[in-house]
C-alpha cells in the first residue's frame, strides 16, 4: 500500500496514531492489544525517514513514539478529551437517575437534554466542587 501525504499530514497522522494507541490500550495493563502497538510502530518507524527521528525512540526492539513526542502536548488533548467525555457522561446518568432511569426515547429525549444541559453548566462553573455523596458509616 502506498498512501501520498504531506509532511505536516504526516505529522498529523502520528498524533491520530497515537491516541487511537492510547486509547485503546492505555488502561490494558498486561493485557495489551498488540497488534495496534504495532501498526503504531510501523507507523512511527517512518518517521526516521522523515526528517523527525527526534519523534520516534527504539525500546525492547520497537521504534515507539519518543519521551518527547509523548510529552510534546499530545496528552493535553487527551485530558481535554476525556474530561469533556467524564462531564458528559456524568451530567447524563445524573439526569437519567434525577427521572428514575428510563431508557432514552424520543418522548422523554429533550427533558434529558435539558437537565443535562443543567448539570453541564454546573459542571463548567464550579467542576465537581459541588457534587457530594452521603456516605454512611
């Protein structure tokens, strides 16, 4: 397979490499999916011939993305991702718990929407400073 793309393209292609790496196996532990820890590699190999060998490290064997790409600000957009991903997804299962946990339908759609748009502008203000659970002992 041949694919044509620029150098900032290119570019792009490891950051979108990376996070669908990270994504998929940043939370396996032992149990990682090889076979995209390989596509990365392949990927980032090429980088070598690239004029961007400073992106791309050898480790065990591997050319993997270097300390530096890693710490380059990919995993702010990663944070910026699953911060919005953990309010949305807050914000929703606050509004379905607030209706007693109806499936979604058409009908009940856009009151959900609105207590979590609600629950969103919380969010935004004030971040979880104000979500308190009882615990009891």
């Amino acid at each position: 397979m041949d694919i044509k793309m620029t150098e900032k393209q290119f570019r792009r292609l490891l950051d979108l490499v990376y996070i669908g790496n990270w994504v998929l196996n940043s939370t396996r532990g032992d149990d990682r999916i090889t076979e995209y820890d390989k596509v990365e590699s392949l990927i980032f190999s090429q980088c070598l011939s690239h004029g961007m060998a400073g992106l791309v490290e050898l480790y065990e064997g591997e050319m993997i993305p270097s300390k530096a790409f890693a710490e380059g600000g990919i995993h702010e957009a990663i944070m910026a991702y699953e911060d919005t991903t953990f309010f949305e997804i807050l914000a929703q299962e606050l509004a379905l718990r607030d209706m007693d946990d109806p499936p979604i339908t058409q009908e009940n759609y856009d009151e959900i929407m609105e207590r979590m748009n609600v629950y969103l502008g919380e969010f935004e203000q004030h971040g979880t400073d104000h979500v308190t659970v009882d615990i009891e002992d």
